[in-house]
C-alpha cells in the first residue's frame, strides 16, 4: 500500500467543507443533458438527501436562478442563472492549467518526471512536464512536442482508450507497420485497457523505466494521459504497485477537478 503524500499548494486544502454548499452543489448535479427534468423524490434519490433538506435548497437555488420549477408540473431543472455564470469561467482555463498543481504534486510524490499528454491531429502532444526534485530528469518529451502513438507510455494509452474507430483509422493510416508489427501493438492496446494502465522499461533508456494511466471524464471518455519516467527500480515489483496507485489517486482526483470540462 503506498503512503500518498498530502498534497501541497491548494489553499484551504485541509479546511472543513461547508456542508449546505456541497449538498446544493449535488443537487445541480443531479441534473444532466439525459434527465434535464426531474420531481423531487427523483433528485432526494440521486443526492441521497431527506425530502425536507432537498426542498429547502431547491427553493433556494430557484430564488437564485440557479433552478426552475415548471408551475404545470413540479419538475425541477437548471435555470438560466448557471449560463451566467459559466460565461465567467476565463477561456486561459485549459485541461492543462486546471490541473497543473496535482501534476507537480505527483512529481513530488512520486520523485519521478511527470506527464501530461493529449490527442492533436492524429498524434500525441506533450501540453505538461515536471520533476519531482531528482537528479535524474527523464527529457524524453518536450512541452509542446508530438509523438507517434507507437511511442512512449503516454502515447500508447491515449491510442488504447480513443473510439474503436478511431483507433483503427490511425492503426491503418498513420502508423504504417508492418503486419507483425500492428497485430503486437493491438495485442498491447487491449492489455491496457484491461488493466487500466502501461508500464515499458529500457524505450527510452537502459535503465529507464515509464508508466502511463488515462485521464477520463465522469462518463468514462478520454480527456489526456498522464505518464511518469524514472529509475527502473520504481517500476518493478512492490514499487511498481505504489507508483500505480499514486498515479490512479492523482487521476481520480484530477477527474473531479476536471467535472463538467468539454474539449
């Protein structure tokens, strides 16, 4: 079991949430593009609130014009009041910057170099990398940067968890291999998304060791890839199991930063 470090650099990280806040937050939530209309036993079910608290806030948030209840029916539903306020939301705020401090925070937890990639034009990009303090700094990918999909950790799990059609597109198109070689990438592609991550040792260097595990939104759809390179000891054994698990956390919690974020 890996010791996770507390985080460091979120203001207010250890603070006391403010309970009211968090289950009207909840509530808005229970509204989606699906069920963009729901009766109160139907969001007391989603948010796991009694009727009488669930009431109160609706009210509340319909005062604000955060909520409208149809007089007709009784539904409830996201009012106009939110579209105001996700005008406010800057366009400076990217995938990358979003979740830019929990990337330095694994670098430091992990003592290892930290990626983050996206999928731009039929290759992988580099948008985020940074050092956890060691002296050995794996270099292999510049900010700004593309690969091939065939290349690097980060690379292969952003082809792994793109569509099926879109994945074969690129497998025949792009990559150009030879039949040998396209069948082991597959072969490879499908024991990622089983297990939910890669590890490759010695691409980049003897010695040198990388793993890489998505980033998805809450509906399961791919958002980036977040990889770390290092020494190979890191990578192997017992060691391996806590880098993985420092990497899920990190990608767990970057999926709630990220809610509701469309690319």
């Amino acid at each position: 079991m890996a010791t996770l470090q507390k985080p460091r650099g979120q203001q207010g990280a250890t603070l006391p949430r403010v309970r009211a806040i968090s289950r009207a937050v909840a509530i808005l939530r229970a509204f989606s593009a699906d069920k963009p209309h729901l009766a109160l036993n139907e969001i007391v079910r989603a948010t796991g609130l009694d009727a009488g608290t669930t009431r109160r806030i609706l009210v509340t948030l319909r005062d604000e014009g955060l909520v409208h209840q149809n007089p007709a029916n009784g539904l409830y539903s996201a009012s106009t009041g939110l579209i105001d306020l996700a005008r406010a939301v800057p366009e400076s705020l990217t995938l990358t910057s979003l979740v830019e401090q929990q990337l330095i925070d694994l670098a430091e937890a992990t003592q290892t170099t930290v990626y983050l990639s996206l999928v731009r034009d039929d290759a992988a990009l580099c948008t985020a990398r940074h050092n956890g303090g060691q002296a050995i700094e794996v270099r292999w990918w510049a900010v700004g940067e593309t690969r091939p999909f065939n290349r690097g950790t980060g690379p292969r799990v952003l082809l792994a968890y793109l569509d099926a059609s879109e994945r074969d597109r690129i497998l025949a198109r792009r990559l150009k291999l030879d039949p040998g070689e396209e069948s082991a990438l597959k072969q490879e592609l499908e024991q990622t998304r089983k297990r939910g991550f890669i590890v490759m040792h010695d691409e980049i260097a003897v010695g040198i060791s990388a793993m890489a595990v998505p980033l998805l939104d809450d509906q399961g759809r791919l958002l980036a890839a977040i990889s770390t390179g290092g020494l190979t000891p890191r990578y192997v054994g017992a060691a391996q199991a806590a880098m993985l698990e420092h990497m899920q956390d990190a990608a767990g919690r970057m999926q709630v930063t990220l809610r509701g974020y469309s690319h």
